[in-house]
C-alpha cells in the first residue's frame, strides 16, 4: 500500500510508545504480539480517525503527524480512552504515553527531518504511561478547541535530554482517565532522600497544610522556634507530602553537624549526590546546579553556623525553581523568607481532662501514649491515668521533645510518679534573655540530666564532643577519662534516652539529637573542659585516619574509605580544633594522613582547604611538613594545578635535603617528577626518578621501585616512547602485585591500556582497561571512573558495539554531570572515536540505550563496562 503524502509546513507531531514494555514481554511471553497487535490497532484507529497519517512505527512506538493541533489532541483522547477500557491479556495493564508538539514539517525521503521532530520525542519520553504531555505551542493553538470533558494543566517548565532551551509543558486532563502522576522524567531528576520515618508522626495536620501553603507562593520558608519543638520532624512530613510535586525531588540537608558556613556548601552537594570535582569552589558548583533544577530543598539545623543567611541568600537568584524549607532557631532575616514559628502540640483543654475518649485526641496527649507504648505496649491512658498524663504534657508545655524524653519513663514509674518527680522544674531556670520555652526545654533535659547519677552525666557532656555520632572504639577513646565502663555508662544513656544507638555494618553506633548536644556542650564548656575533650577526640580521630591511610591502596581499602566517610564531620572537627589550636605537629598530621582519601572520594577542594590551613600554621615537625607538602603536591596535581604542584614539591625537597632523611626524599623526588613530565621535562623528571630509585634500593623499602617503575613509564608514555612505557608499565603492575596495592595496580593497567592502544592492540588494552577498572570499583575509588569509561566506550566503538558504547557514554556523561569528576585531562587525550559530534549521534540513533547509562550508578556504570 503506497504511503500517504506527507504534510508540511506547520504540522503536529505525535508520539507514543508503551511504558515497561520489557516487562510485560517477559510477563506475557508468547502472548505479548496479541497484546501488541491490540495496542496497535487502537492506537491506528485513534489517528485514522483524526485524520492524523501513521508515519512510522517501531516496535510497541508510534509516530503519527496531523495537519492541525487540534487533530493531534482528539486523536490522543481517542486512544487514551479506547485503551482505558481495553481488556488486555492475563489482566495486565497497559499504559501508553504520548507527547505532542507542533512545529516546521520538513521533509527528508518518507520521514520527517529536524529539532521539532526531536523536541516532540523528548516530550513524549519525559511522560508516564497514560499521560499525554503537551508543548506550549500546541497548547496555544488548542486553548478554544480541545474535546468535551478535556482539559490542559500547566507543568512548568522542564529541561529535556539534548534540549539547549527549557521547554514549558503541559498535561492533556481527559475526564474519567488518570490524571495523577509522577514528576516528569526531565534532566537532572534528583532522587528524594528523605529519611524514613522510625516512629509515627502524630498530629500536626494543621501546620502541614499551612506550611505546604506558604511554599506553593514563597521561595524560602524557615521554621523557627526553641529546640523541642519538633521543627525537623515537621519539615520531613511536609516534604513527603511535596515528594511528587517537584520535578528534581526532594533533598534533606542535615547540618547540625557543621559550624563553619564554608562547608555549608559542600554539605549540600554531598547531599545532592554532586561531589566537589576540585575545579570550581563548592558555592559556584552548587549555584549552577540549583540554576538548572526545580526541586524541594530541606536544609536542617541551621542556627549554630555563623552568617549562614547571607550564604544562603547568595545562592537564591540562581534557584528560581527551587523552594527551600530550613529550620532553625530563629529566622535568617534575608530578603525573601517567609517565618513560620512552629508552636508547640496543642494542649488538652480543662473540660478533655475528665474524658479519656476526649484526652486521647488531643496531639500532646497522643504522642505521649504513643512514645509510651513504644517502650512499654501495656501502657494505655485510663481514667486512673489520665488527669495525670493531661497535666504532665501541659506543664511539658506541648514541646514534643519534652514528652518524648519523658514518655519512655513509664518504663519505670507511673505517670503520677512522673509529675510528682517533676515538680516546678519545667517551669523555671535558664537564661533570662532566651524565649520562655528555650527555658523550658533546657530545664526539661536538665530534668533528664538530673535522673542520672554523676558518672552518667559527666560521660554525656564528654561525648558532646562527637559530630555526628560515633562508633564505640573513639567514643571509648575520648570518654576514657570519665568512665572506666564507656560502654556501660553508653548503654545507660541511650536507656535514658539520651543517646541514640545505630548500627552500622554490624557494629553500635552512638548519636546524640542536635539539641541534648547543645545542652551537653554547654555544659562541657562551662566545665572547663571542653579543650582537653576536644584535643582527646582530635587525637582519636587522627588514630583512625592513620590506621586507615595503611590500608588505603589495598584491597581493603574499600572498607576503609566507607570508614573515613561515615566519620567526615568528626575528622573536619579534628582538624579545625588542630588548626584554631595553633597545634601545628596534629594539623600537618591530619592533612597528611587525609590527603588519599579526600583525593579517592574526589573531596579535593575541601582537601586543599584543610592542607593549606595545616601548613599556614608556623612551626611543626619538618618531617610533618614534608608529608603535608606531598598531599599538597598530590592534590594540586589531581587539580591541573602544575604551579602549584611545583611550588609544593620544590618546597618540599628543600626540607628533606635539609633533614637529610633519606626516605622522606626520596618520596619527595617521586612526587616532584610529575609535573617535569607532564610539561614536557623529560630529562628532570627522570632525574629526579632516578635519584629517589637510588634511595629506595639502599633503604630497602619495596614500594618505591614499583612507583619509580611507573614514574619512568609516565614519562615515557608522555614522550611517546611507547615500547619503553610498556615496560616499565608492565613491570610496575608485577611489582604492584606483589604488593597488594590497588591503587598503583589499578593505574598501571590503565596506562598500559592506553599505551597498547597507541600502539594497535585492541584486545590488549581492553583486558587491562577491565582488570584495572575492576580493581577500583572493588574498593569504590570513584575518581578513575570517568577515564575508564571514556576509553571503554572508544574501544565498543572500534569493534562495532554502538548499543555498548551508547550506554557507556550514557553512564560517563551521567556521572561527569552528577559529580564534576574530570580528573588528569592532560593524560587523556579525547578517544578519537568519541568526538562530540559522534556523541551526539549516538545520543540521537541510541537514546533508549544513552539514557539506559545516564540511569546508572557509578557502581552500576563500572559493573556494566565490565561485562
């Protein structure tokens, strides 16, 4: 049958195609083609009869076009309702999505041609089964003319795979179909974090809605009021519910950890998933990305970090899609926000006293019974207890804090106990110039404070020192000196509740909520023995960096960077106390023994900023100082920084040629040959190679030679002596393996790799690519990652796998977006075969399998390259 002239001009695109078809191929087996044929013949039908022109088809996709806009729309209802009452095989459901623009019509042989072609597909990928997405071209054109019982809802606006400009879409509402759906599927979705719920959120139905208001017509919402009140438990239930009104998601932030506003940045992107790729500073990186998402941002516990108002205010002109909910204990006072002082829960009025069917409404009284019968499921309000709860959460004042210490006591004394024991405390003490209920809640943990014998309470202001929480080995490090049971004494307080207990891979975990952390600092403080506390936990935490740095190029080097990164905020504590301190000898050791695993975890901006401090401080062991200045060499060279890089080995080697410790110099002239080589001083740098082999060989260390083996290959590869770089590559991988180290294993099969390519062997260079890649996602040292991919992909193209290398790309593009990491662009020359023109085809011919990669993991994209 010939095929029907194509119409130009100004004409309306359709496209369509089923959502899991994969699935339900693999659920139907043989009866997915009546499946198929039955979807076909409804949707053929629907163009038919709007007069609409099947283009083509492929598969469960279709691609009609229609002479006018409004053809296009009747044709979408048609189908979506002629689906809706389909009865389909085994009772599976079938839900098909479409997307719909108007544009130029032109013609290229029996298809069309050009981006309003591409921009309409996009649209329809961006839906969900059973919706009908619609441009705002369309829209126009079909405002007055659209089917009975239809609809156009307004869905913002969005950016779109391969799209440069942001397209405002909108959602076909037919009456009697589903109009209920997910954000839609538009770049730069960022997966909601949000914790979940340990135990039931109770009342608080009013507030939700008020606040679920305020953020529909303000940018920025900050809910303040005293500690105990519940502010962050609020702010997660408001963003539950606002999980699918957002495009990107939504993203929990907590900050009660951080203390210094610089780092409030970097916070957040961790949060986001987007790692500092030590290019540009955490607040630029973080602008551009806010300037591209419209998600919902939660950012908690903001109070106890300086000027954090203005570093927030400087990254809201770039979010003007974003809404920000934060909590603190008072308002930001910025341009924009919007207050809500959260109150405390409603109290028992004096008539609910004397009915206990009334009482147990009231939303004190029932977080009461609540947390009550999470310890004790006997615990039940009577008309024995009742007049007793009523007034325990009243002179409680409603702070959900309060009660949720208090409630756990009926463990052990009964809700008349409970009051008796209170007495007038809750109603008096703290200072004069805080708010009657920051009175009222300090007085309320001092109450629980009280409850302990003095052991118990010296141990709970020693462990305030913690950020974060931590894991038993430190927290009985640090807290040696007032309790010969750390743990014992732990137990006692996480009984009272004071300290929470978690668990991490299998070992306790102790945490302390942001505000008893307050009281208990305070305390500490006034004490005098806050410094002694914070030196005892900078000295524990610079234990476990250094016992982690041993293990870190091996292959249990995985366990250990999870290690570091679980405790980041007490080893960023550590080293602020070292650095404010003046502590010279303990900075230069902690930015030392840091410097691998901030470079590995592509933390490299915060790593200069802690090795700069370290070395800023006068004095300090010159051996110290030799190794901060080769993490300082390390990190500016991960950085592309070769003045730097220079300046920090040239200052190095004229310490250790001072000392004239041989071992330190020798390390030195290692690190020093990297950017002789990199700028083309081949001579230096194998001098410089030379001379620290010569060390390493008469100190006997087994090390040494392997990196000097792999130095000399840098260098040759570098010149493009390619047989010499062979060698020396595949003797340092002989070497590296005997030593168990990962890390220079891991990298001398990657420029092996890359040499064998140069030099014509495919098959080689990938088997190394594989063993090295394989190595690095073994142990989770994300930063070699993205060249890996890159050349992977290359090495599919070359042998004809595009599907292969569509993903991969797919995957490299992803991650370079996610986390910025474009580490050692001096060593990778762009793959030839992957310039940006055949990465843009392959976007367009291999979309499906191009956003396949751009789904994946970082893990995800190492285990697919390594199939």
């Amino acid at each position: 049958m010939e095929m029907e002239q194509l119409p130009t001009g100004t004409v309306t695109f359709l496209f369509s195609d089923i959502e899991g078809s994969t699935r339900l191929l693999r659920e139907l087996g043989d009866d997915y083609p009546t499946l198929l044929e039955a979807h076909a013949v409804r949707i053929r039908d629907a163009i038919s009869a709007a007069d609409g022109i099947e283009v083509s088809t492929e598969g469960d996709s279709f691609f009609a076009v229609f002479s006018t806009a409004d053809q296009a729309i009747t044709a979408a209802t048609h189908a979506q309702r002629s689906l809706a009452v389909a009865t389909w095989p085994h009772g599976v459901s079938v839900r098909v999505r479409m997307g719909i623009h108007t544009g130029k019509g032109t013609t290229g042989g029996d298809n069309y041609v050009g981006l309003d072609v591409h921009r309409a597909a996009r649209i329809m990928q961006a839906a969900h089964g059973g919706q009908v997405v619609v441009s705002a071209t369309t829209t126009e054109l079909v405002t007055q003319q659209l089917p009975d019982g239809s609809t156009l809802r307004d869905l913002g606006h969005h950016r779109l795979k391969d799209l440069e400009h942001e397209e405002h879409l909108f959602q076909l509402v037919v009456e009697g179909l589903p109009e209920g759906f997910p954000p839609l599927r538009s770049v730069g979705s960022f997966r909601n974090n949000l914790p979940p719920a340990i135990t039931t959120f109770v009342g608080r139905g009013r507030e939700v809605a008020e606040i679920t208001q305020l953020l529909e017509h303000n940018h920025l919402v900050t809910l303040t009021g005293p500690g105990g009140t519940g502010k962050t438990r609020l702010a997660l239930e408001v963003a539950n519910g606002l999980a699918e009104d957002f495009a990107d998601g939504v993203c929990f932030v907590p900050l009660g950890a951080i203390i210094d506003v610089d780092l409030v940045p970097s916070a957040i992107l961790a949060a986001l998933g987007v790692h500092d790729p030590g290019r540009h500073a955490p607040s630029d990186l973080l602008s551009e990305y806010l300037s591209k998402r419209e998600l919902l941002l939660v950012l908690d516990n903001l109070e106890q970090i300086p000027d954090v108002g203005l570093a927030v205010a400087t990254h809201l002109p770039s979010a003007q899609r974003c809404r920000l909910l934060l909590t603190s204990r008072s308002a930001l006072r910025i341009a924009g926000e919007q207050e809500y002082a959260v109150p405390p829960l409603a109290l028992p009025s004096s008539e609910q006293w004397t009915s206990v069917t009334d009482l147990a409404a009231n939303e004190a009284v029932d977080l009461f019974v609540t947390r009550a019968q999470s310890v004790s499921p006997g615990f039940s309000l009577s008309d024995a207890n009742a007049a007793s709860v009523a007034e325990l959460v009243t002179r409680l004042d409603g702070l959900a804090l309060a009660i949720e210490l208090a409630a756990p006591r009926v463990r052990v004394l009964s809700p008349d106990a409970l009051l008796s024991r209170l007495g007038n405390r809750i109603l008096a003490g703290g200072a004069r110039d805080l708010p009657a209920r920051q009175q009222t809640i300090n007085d309320t943990i001092a109450w629980s404070y009280d409850l302990l014998n003095e052991t118990q309470r010296a141990l709970a202001d020693q462990f305030s020192v913690f950020a974060g929480g931590a894991m038993l080995t430190e927290a009985e490090t640090v807290c040696k000196d007032v309790s010969d049971d750390v743990l014992g004494g732990l137990d006692d307080l996480v009984a009272n509740s004071i300290v929470t207990l978690g668990e991490v891979e299998g070992e306790s975990r102790f945490s302390m909520l942001a505000t008893i952390r307050e009281f208990a600092h305070d305390r500490l403080e006034v004490s005098g023995n806050d410094g002694s506390a914070r030196k005892n936990h900078a000295n524990a935490f610079l234990t476990l960096a250094e016992e982690a740095e041993d293990y870190l190029l091996t292959r249990d080097g995985g366990k250990w960077l999870n290690r570091l990164e679980l405790d980041v905020d007490n080893l960023r504590a550590a080293v602020k106390f070292a650095i404010d301190d003046g502590d010279a000898d303990l900075a230069l050791r902690l930015a030392g023994s840091l410097y691998r695993f901030l470079q590995m975890r592509a933390h490299l901006y915060e790593a200069t900023e802690i090795i700069d401090g370290a070395l800023a401080l006068p004095g300090g062991d010159p051996a110290l100082r030799s190794k901060a200045l080769v993490a300082a060499a390390g990190v500016a060279y991960w950085r592309g920084d070769m003045v730097r890089c220079r300046q920090a080995n040239e200052d190095n080697l004229a310490i250790c040629r001072q000392l004239g410790d041989e071992r330190l110099l020798a390390d030195a002239l290692y690190s020093a040959s990297f950017p002789h080589s990199l700028t083309g001083e081949f001579e230096a740098a194998e001098d410089t190679l030379k001379e620290a082999l010569h060390l390493y060989r008469g100190l006997g260390d087994s090390r040494g030679p392997a990196d000097v083996h792999w130095g000399f290959g840098d260098v040759a590869y570098n010149r493009r002596d390619l047989d010499q770089a062979r060698f020396y590559f595949e003797t340092a991988v002989s070497l590296y393996a005997e030593l168990d180290n990962v890390f220079g294993l891991g990298w001398s099969h990657y420029m092996l790799g890359k040499t064998l390519i140069i030099l014509g062997d495919v098959v080689g260079a990938k088997e190394h690519f594989e063993q090295g890649l394989g190595l690095f996602a073994e142990v989770g040292d994300i930063s070699a990652f993205p060249l890996y991919l890159i050349d992977l992909a290359g090495i599919a193209l070359r042998t004809g796998q595009h599907v292969r290398a569509a993903t991969m790309v797919g995957a490299l593009t992803h991650l370079t977006e996610k986390t910025g990491l474009k580490l050692m662009d001096m060593y990778s020359e762009w793959v030839p075969e992957l310039d940006s023109a055949r990465i843009d085809r392959l976007k367009s011919e291999y979309s499906h399998d191009f956003d396949a990669g751009a789904a994946m993991s970082p893990a995800e994209a190492a285990e697919y390259a390594l199939k």
